[in-house]
C-alpha cells in the first residue's frame, strides 16, 4: 500500500510530496500531463512562500533564477511606495515564471525520493476506512493510505467526492499569450501606459527573446473557455482597446482566464483532502493564487505525515482545514475588493481612489500589502499569551552564527531557546531544541518559542510549565 497518492504535479502538489518525504512518507504524484505546461500563468513569489524556500534549504535555486522586485503596487495595481518595517527577512517580491517555479519543485520532490509519475490521469476513488482505491485512465489501480487532490480548479477528486464549491461564476475573462511583436518599445511603452489608465487588465510587456507577454480583456471573444483563443482574437481585441495590434504574431501559446471565484465546502472528507486550486478558485489579481497552494502544501504536508506514521495527536490533521480554509476565504475576498477597484466604471473609480487616498496612511498601506504576501496570518493555536502565538516566526539572527531558517531545512519541530533551561527529552525524534541567542528575539520579549514545522509558534514562555503540554498537543505523546 501507498502512503499518499497526490493527484496533480503542478506546484502544490510537488511541494506537498516534497514536505511528506522529508518525514520518510511514501509518495506517488500522478500528474495527467505527460510534459510540464509551457505557459507562465504565475509571475512570481511574495514573501511568505519566499520565507517557505528559505525554511526548506531552496531559496538559493530560486534566487539563481529569478528577480527582486520591490514591493508596491499589488493591491488593485495601485501604486504606493512599499510600507516600512515589514515583518520579514524578505520584503521584496521574487519575479520568476511559473515555468522555473513548476520544474524547480519538481526537482526538489524528485530529490526527496517521491515517484512521479506523468501522463497516469486520475478517473476513480473509493475510499474505506483502511485507505482509498484509485482507477486510473488506463485501467491500472492503486491502493493508498490518503489521497490529496491537487488537480486544479476542475478537480477531478472533488468532483468525486461530492465536494460542493459554491461561489461566483466568471464575469469577465482576459485573454493571456506570449508572442513577438513588431512595434517599437516607446510605442508600446505609450499606447500601454495611456490603455491603463481605463483599463488596467491591459498589458504588453517583454520577457525576453523579442517575446512579449500580453494581457487584454475578452469582452466580445467566444467564451466557452475550452475553446482557445486565436492570434486574430488578440489583434481584433488589441485593435478595440489600444487602437492597434502592435504586429503581433508567432505566438508561443494563447489562453484566457476568468474571474470565477469559489471555495471547497470541506477540505477533507475520511482519507482525501484538497489543497490549491482544488479547493479555492480566485481572480489572478495581486498575483495570490500560486503561492496560496504552496502554502496549503506546507501547512499540510507535516501533519499528513504525523498522521500516516502514527504520530499525530487527535484533531491534528483536521487543523489543515481549520486554519487554511479561511485563510482562502479572506483571498478569495480581497480579490474580490480588487476586481471592482479595478472596474472602469465610474462607480468603482470613485472607490479606487478614496482606498488609494487610505493607502497613503502607513498603516492601511501595511494592512493591505500583508494581505497580498501573507505575512499577516494568525493561526488560532488556542490559549492567551504573546502576540507572537499562532504567527509564523521571520528569519532572525542568531548570535552563535547563522539564522532562524537554516535550523528548519529538515522539516522538524524546533525549540528554541534563549534561556538555557528547557527541556524537549521526550520529542527529540520529532523537534530539535536548539540554545541560542538572538537580538531580534529579545527585542520582541521572546525568552523561548516552539515553532511547528511549518514555522509558526504554537508555545511562547521562558519556564517549562506549559511547554511538555504544547509538545503534545502539537506532536503527539512524548517517547
């Protein structure tokens, strides 16, 4: 019997198998595609899932590969200078496609021992309560432990499962391309900037290679979306908004997008859960998606483990849910606010432009740049006490040398500890306890901190009463 069978090998589900073998768990990916999509849908990474790599040991392969970009102007495209005193080691956005994003967790599952196996299409599940039976497209049958569907936001597994997704069908949709053009680059720099001022889903901008990537509303385009677009509905659609069609041609691959907006009922029922787009559908603005899934993935992936080796405490697995599944629905939300803010209508003009005035007080500019990078999130881990208590901890220096994340590569529960005078014997196969200072750390009144593997802290004290309590609850029963 399989561990874990993930069906979907986009990034959720390589980051998901990734974070499972590091805790020794068997995984087989089944991806329909036989090749990786050719297509940049995604941009980039914000902060948060930048902290992710950096937790794991990955960040220098992105880096290598990718741009720093500053922060600003991700909230409705609205302009503003980024805020001050971010809660990050990483207040920069990393521009990177989702082709390098795809290949590079890939890689890094593969790394880690998962069996990844493409072209195999999920068509069938039963589950019962020793494991789930899976049908594949071409007769072959697997049994597993668990199966997560990480299969996009036509789900084949949640559809199976009888999930509901209730939410709102598009709206709009916009055309999305790469291809070569043969205007000038101060004439597409113009025409775009001028196009933007009313419509901001309007976009053509190089990547490289004389290729342009092109972003132009749909209105009037065939909509069924299983239908591709052609080169000529870009040319007729440019031609409607920027009064010409920049002489494009030789297009690498043309799709569209809409702006459905919808959320999984449940994101776990017996032995299948969901996670990424399977279980949130949203509007690309604020550049969110992707970077949610990756997060679903790590917020998942060590409890699954603890689960399938026995080690879980009661309810753990069940926290997935709880503490994800709002988090989509505040995305799902914000991106809702930004579509309207970025409607031409007068309407919502008017709106634009008082939130842009709000976004000038520091404050409100933090709030909402928080929102778009994540670092805001509070997990609700019980208990009163610090305000650290439910957030994920940045990268902090510490004084015996190094940082924060480069003790969480493993994936592993870490105390740590300023003081010198705790104990986590009975959790050492589970969590390291690590003794070491760090100024950041006092300037924050944190004497000693648990952080799950996930990075977040679930025990802030400085005595161990209260510790072997918030080792168990959070890692199961100590040796």
């Amino acid at each position: 019997m399989i561990d874990v069978v993930i069906a979907g090998g986009g990034p959720t589900g390589m980051m998901l198998a990734a974070e499972l073998r590091l805790h020794g768990v068997g995984v087989v990916v089944l991806e329909r595609d036989a090749e990786r999509p050719p297509f940049v849908r995604a941009l980039g990474l914000h902060a948060r899932s930048i902290e992710v790599m950096d937790q794991r040991g990955l960040l220098g392969r992105f880096l290598a590969e990718g741009h720093e970009y500053p922060l600003g102007g991700f909230f409705a495209a609205i302009r503003k200078p980024a805020p001050t005193g971010l809660d990050t080691a990483h207040g920069y956005v990393l521009g990177i496609p989702q082709t390098a994003i795809d290949r590079l967790l890939e890689e890094h599952a593969a790394e880690a021992g998962a069996d990844i196996r493409r072209g195999r299409e999920l068509v069938g599940l039963a589950q019962d309560e020793e494991g789930v039976d899976v049908e594949l497209a071409d007769g072959t049958r697997l049994r597993a432990r668990h199966l997560v569907g990480c299969d996009g936001g036509r789900s084949t597994v949640r559809r199976l499962l009888g999930v509901g997704f209730p939410g709102e069908p598009d709206r709009t949709q916009t055309l999305l391309g790469e291809m070569e053009v043969t205007a000038p680059p101060d004439e597409l720099l113009a025409v775009m900037t001028e196009v933007r001022k009313t419509h901001l889903r309007f976009g053509v901008g190089p990547i490289g290679d004389g290729v342009h990537r092109l972003v132009v509303p749909a209105e009037g385009v065939v909509r069924d979306r299983a239908v591709a677009p052609t080169l000529e509905d870009f040319k007729r659609q440019l031609r409607k908004y920027a009064g010409t069609d920049f002489g494009v041609h030789s297009p690498r691959w043309m799709s569209r997008f809409g702006d459905a907006t919808r959320l999984a009922d449940r994101y776990r029922v017996g032995r299948v859960l969901l996670a990424g787009d399977a279980a949130h559908i949203h509007p690309p603005v604020g550049g969110q998606g992707l970077n949610l899934g990756i997060q679903d993935a790590f917020n998942l992936g060590w409890k699954l483990a603890a689960e399938v080796n026995g080690r879980a405490p009661e309810g753990l697995l069940d926290t997935y849910g709880t503490e994800r599944r709002p988090v989509a629905a505040d995305v799902l939300d914000n991106t809702r606010a930004q579509m309207e803010l970025m409607s031409p209508e007068p309407g919502p003009q008017a709106a634009r432009r008082l939130v842009s005035e709000l976004m000038d007080l520091e404050e409100v500019n933090r709030y909402l740049t928080e929102k778009i990078i994540a670092t805001g999130i509070r997990y609700d881990v019980g208990g009163e006490g610090h305000a650290l208590l439910g957030r994920r901890l940045r990268d902090v220096g510490l004084k015996a040398g190094g940082r924060l994340y480069g003790l969480m590569h493993g994936g592993r529960g870490l105390l740590l500890d300023r003081t010198g005078r705790l104990s986590a014997k009975g959790w050492r196969d589970r969590v390291d306890h690590v003794v070491d200072d760090s100024e950041e750390l006092e300037g924050m009144g944190v004497p000693a901190v648990l952080l799950r593997p996930d990075g977040h802290a679930v025990w802030v004290g400085r005595e161990q009463e209260g510790l072997p309590d918030a080792l168990s609850r959070w890692f199961g029963a100590a040796a």
